[in-house]
C-alpha cells in the first residue's frame, strides 16, 4: 500500500493506502432519446478515452469503492451497480501507452510505478437515468460525458473489452430479468418500451412478438390512459407493476421453476 | 511478490510471484445418488474444512490460476468455471482464526504476515461429473472429499457465505440456462432430470409443470427406447439436442427478444 499525493491544478487526491494490483472500472449506460450512451473520461495527457474507475481503499470492499468512484464521477448516491467480471490478463496493463504515461505523463512522480504495476480490475456495470447525472472528470481527465454507443471509438488499455462485455452482460440479463424502471418515464407506451429493449440489443425487434411476450411476463399494469398528441391512433400507456417486476428480479422471468 | 517456500512434510509449494492481495475461491459442485455435493479440504492444523483455493501468479489470469488450482485438486482438466463474485469484506481475512493460523500453525515461517494481508477473493463455480474428479487434497490439508450439501457445517473465513452466493447463482442459472449435459448419463428419464434440478433448488418440483416448462424449451430429444428394469411403467429416455441446448446457454432459455 501507498500513501502518497497527486498534486493536480485543479484536485488533489491521496492515493493513500490504496491496495496494489486491485482497480475497478464501470460501465454506466444511459438512456436518452432511444439512444444507449455510455459515462466516458476524456485523459488530460493523451486525450484518450477511458471509462470511470478508481482504486480500493484499505478499509473498503470493492463495491463500497464502486460507489464512492460513481458518486464522484455522476453525482448519484445510489446506483444498482452489478459486479459482472474480473478482468485479469496479465498484460493488459501493459498496452501502450501505459497507464502511468496515460495518467501521468508531463509530471514528475515519484510512484509511477506503483501505476505500472499490473492491475487486475473488477467491472461494474449500471444502467442510470440520463437526466439525473452531472458528469464530473477526475484529477487525470479533463472531460466526462456520455458518448453514443455507437461513436465509441478507441478507449484506453482493454477498456473496449470491458465495454463489450458489460453490454453481452446486459443483453444476457434481458433475457431473465425485467429492464427499464429508473430508466422509462413512470407511463410509457409498450413502443416506448420496445425501443429500449430495441437500443440496448441493437437490433429491431418484431411489434407483436414483443408485446407478446412482455405482456405475458406480467410485469407490467395497463393504465386507462393513452398517450395524447401522437400523430396516429393514440397509444395505451402502461407501468410497472412494482411488486412483480422485483419479483422477476429476484427469481427471473420464468418465475421460479 | 514474494519468492517463498512453505516446507511441508509431504509436498514443497513454490509462494513465488504470487500477487498480494488476491485469491482465489472455488466451489465445486458434483451430483451423485440425487445429492449435491461440494468437494471440500480439511485444513491439518485446525480440522476446519475449506473450499479449494489459491493464488494468482505473476504472469496467470485469475481464470487460468482458477483451472490450475482445480486441477492439482480434481486431476481435471477442462473444468467449466464460472466466475461468479468478488468477496471482498475489508474484514473477511480478519476471521478466528486467522488465515495464517490456519495453514502455518505450529511451523515457524518467515512469511506469516504474507498470509496474514487482506485478501479479495474472486469466487468461481463449477459443475462436475462426480465420477471423474480424484479429490487431493493441497499442502495445507490432510482430506479433500465431496461433502452433502446439507451436512456442511461452519467452513474457513467467509467460505459458507461464498458457497451460499453460488448456490444462489447457480439457482438463478436454472432459470435462464439450461442444465444437466455432463451430470446425468446420455439418456435419461424426465424424471432424473426433475430430480437434478429439485436437488440443487432443495425442493420438490411439481411433476406435471416441470415436464411441460422443460419440454417447451426444445433442449430435449425423446428417444425411441425405455428405461428398462423399472418397477412401473418403462419411462421414456431423452437426450439433450446438443445444437439447441448450445444455442440456450448463449441466448438464454427464452431464445433471444
């Protein structure tokens, strides 16, 4: 363990009692206007972009460090963070440029090696509400925005690896667990619905089989009310029905066996 | 790093290169007789049993260290592991006893404080042919043997909180993937594989439901012969449609959206 200080013009941050070759990264989807985005750093250094992680403290487990690195990064206290894969290539920290010239680069600092170090880092994923997040950079990036998931090009060390594998982890999970509480408006139209699901898989999906199988999952409340102001026949708004969608959470889809 | 020794009576165990911080915890699944079972060590100091377990090397990923470890304790080779949660409580290597009580007691060496670390552990699962696995036990410990899934008593550290969150993953797998290619023999009655999805549930699943949800999901091929030498009516035989039971591991048991 360290205990040093990055002096930055802007921040400092204590790498204090960090624990060596442990680091975490996160995937934060968000969804706006049918389009599936992704939190992204812009580096100072090299102006390369990376995802949000950080490093774990002596007295934190790693989701505690989760949070406190998202709640820096978006301003949000809680999010429902899933822990979704370890990666641990061991050359994966070395990709050129290396990390420490990546987060370092143009300073003199005494621990560049402890950067240099191989890390092994456990993904998060989280799907947010868009609209609640004030993006913030850290100490080694100058920007922090959402970027469309389809403009993501290049991020540092195998963090498009990382990415892929969250969004596979997301898709995966669509298929066993309800998706879209936090990320729709509190009525929605099942097109509306649809097109989440639509974004997120990348694909478009049948009308008809997908209100099939939705509704017949049971996860949903159909109102009394239509959406009003929409150019053809107006559509039935629908919600979640709360205490089946947690149900299906916890025991998926299918219900229990 | 550390570049270390442990002298033991009957084996030498090479501690070098292995990464501060970081093990490793496998919970192997095996199912015989209609009973899960958890291959498990007895540590020699203490008699406390543990899950097999270890270290990351230098130049290893954790997956590679995960199938390494569980070849020196099953003699298997290619072990379907599923990397499942990081455990990571500040306090979880701080239990009584303590790691390094544990497997040094009673030899004096020089790299107790090694043991002594925090350690996240990143949790895998596997599921076995019983048949096939030779259980050794490791350096530390004098027994490795399959234990009932219900006659586990208290285990090392966090270790029955680990084997909890696996069977809970592995339960929450059953809903979404399917199961058995590998447990049970090529052909098998329905009512074996209702039997192998009620043992790792731990309950009694309603016949008829079971026969109906499992055919509808299309990873079964009904043969043209009977289980012979049975009390009642010779039952049907089924083997999996291995091209579809393929695609419902990738695509889920839904199929895609």
């Amino acid at each position: 363990m360290k205990t040093e200080t990055v002096n930055d013009e802007k921040k400092t941050i204590k790498m204090k009692n960090y624990l060596q070759h442990i680091s975490l990264d996160c995937v934060v989807f968000g969804f706006h206007s049918n389009q599936l985005k992704v939190l992204l750093l812009r580096m100072k250094n090299t102006g390369t972009w990376a995802l949000p992680g950080g490093f774990v403290c002596e007295d934190e487990s790693i989701e505690v460090a989760a949070n406190r690195v998202l709640k820096e990064r978006t301003g949000l206290d809680e999010i429902f963070l899933h822990q979704f894969n370890v990666f641990s290539d061991p050359q994966r920290s070395k990709h050129n440029p290396a990390v420490s010239d990546l987060i370092l680069s143009g300073q003199t600092y005494p621990e560049k090696s402890w950067f240099d170090k191989r890390f092994i880092s456990v993904g998060f994923y989280a799907l947010v509400e868009f609209s609640q997040v004030e993006p913030q950079p850290d100490a080694f990036s100058d920007i922090c925005e959402w970027i469309n998931l389809e403009n993501i090009g290049n991020l540092m060390l195998d963090h498009n690896h990382i990415l892929q594998k969250a969004l596979e982890t997301l898709r995966m999970q669509l298929t066993f667990q309800p998706i879209g509480y936090n990320l729709l408006p509190e009525k929605f139209t099942l097109s509306e619905l649809r097109k989440l699901y639509e974004t997120i898989l990348g694909k478009e999906l049948d009308r008809r089989n997908f209100q099939r199988k939705i509704l017949a999952y049971d996860i949903l409340t159909r109102l009394e009310e239509v959406r009003l102001g929409v150019a053809h026949k107006a559509p039935v708004l629908y919600k979640f029905n709360l205490e089946n969608y947690k149900r299906a959470l916890d025991e998926g889809l299918q219900g229990r066996w």
